[in-house]
C-alpha cells in the first residue's frame, strides 16, 4: 500500500482510505507543496519509474505531429513498421509496451528525434565515425571544392572525431583521416602498402581497406559514397 503525503503534515495522521485495495490518500497543506511518496510494505510494488502502464492512439497521433511526422517516419523512429503505427492510431484499446516508455521520453525533450535523425546527403562522400557499433559522428565532404560538415551523435568529446571542434577545416579533416592510418614514416611502409594492394601512401586509399581501425582501440570509419 502507498501513501502521498506532504512533507509538512508528516505528524499529521493519515486514515488509509481502502485497506484491501492498496488506497492512496493526498495530504497537502494550504501552500501546495509537492507530494512524496511512501511505501507501507503491506502486500506493495515498489515504483521505480514514473512511466504510464498504456497510452492511447490520440497520444500517439498528438505526439508524432508534435514532432512534425509522419506514420512512415515515425515507425523509422520507434523501430516498428508503419502498419503497427497505423494500428496504434486506430485502437480504441489500452496500447502497452516499450512505445509507452518512448512516448514519456519524447514528451518530455521532443527535441531528441531531431539529435537522432541522419542529416540530408549534400555531398558525395560520407564517413560515419564509429565506436564499436555505436555511430559517433557523421563525415560528409566534398573533396572537390575542399567542404567538410559534420554532426555529433555523443557528447563524450572523446567519442567525437574532431572532439570540442564542431565546425572542422578540410586540413583538419586531412589530419584525422591519417591519424586513422599507420604514419608516413613507418619502417618498411613501402611493404605495408603492398600489402594492402596500394601504390602510394594515400589515407583515403588505406582506410577503403583497412576501416581505419586501429590496435590500441575501437573506433573505426564506414564510408559510404
């Protein structure tokens, strides 16, 4: 059984309003402040989230015009396909599951599809910068007229490819790309390229074969032309 209670009329008692039914009772005092929660530990669940049980179609059709949707991207979103979103919105049931927990997180920071969503492809080459299997940023440029746009998908300034630099040059790109490679100065590096099958030391060249991965951790580049 839970009961609210406010925190300046604690000494106050408090009358269960349902015993067998596990009742909840509200004491406020007369400045409305803010309720907490305590646990009798009579036949109770612990709540550890403030996370609905169900949400309803209207909620969902509310909140993915909020976030200025449609069914097909918003099924993008949630991982699902676009007959389940239509679905949903047509329920007159109790709709449950991890759409639920979606629905809070996204009502309270509509924001985060928007730090989510892959930026459209103006250049020709893209380069995701990875971790693992984690995408950490995105690489598109243009090696013609020498353009480099970037976007972030973590905060760890360790995690991203030019750090705290959000707006990198094109020779700053040029000096990620073979700090992704074995150096110019190698021992024996003319070996090093033939295997590889490469005439020349060209960063480029080496991480179309190589990822850009390295042994002493776990990033690595996926290029997509």
């Amino acid at each position: 059984m839970f009961f609210l209670y406010d925190r300046h009329v604690i000494k106050q008692s408090i009358n269960p309003i349902n015993h067998q039914n596990n009742g909840i009772i509200a004491l406020t005092n007369h400045h409305n402040d803010g309720l907490i929660m305590a646990e009798t530990g009579i036949g109770a669940k612990t709540m550890k989230y403030i996370i609905p049980e169900y949400t309803t179609a209207e909620h969902i059709k509310e909140l993915r015009k909020r976030l200025n949707m449609t069914q097909k991207e918003f099924a993008e979103f949630a991982g699902c396909s676009k007959p389940t979103v239509e679905r949903w919105e047509s329920s007159d049931k109790k709709i449950t599951g991890p759409v639920v927990t979606l629905m809070e997180i996204l009502k309270r920071d509509t924001a985060w599809a928007k730090k989510l969503s892959v930026p459209e492809k103006k250049f020709r080459l893209r380069i995701y910068y990875m971790y693992r299997d984690e995408i950490c940023t995105i690489i598109d440029v243009d090696e013609s007229r020498r353009l480099v746009e970037i976007k972030n998908y973590t905060d760890n300034l360790q995690y991203r490819a030019f750090g705290i630099n959000t707006e990198p040059s094109f020779e700053e790109y040029e000096e990620f790309l073979e700090s992704r490679c074995f150096p110019r100065t190698r021992d024996k590096m003319k070996l090093e390229l033939d295997k590889l099958g490469i005439p020349f030391y060209d960063p480029m060249m080496i991480i179309e074969k190589t990822e850009g991965r390295m042994a002493d951790d776990d990033f690595w580049l996926k290029i997509e032309v």
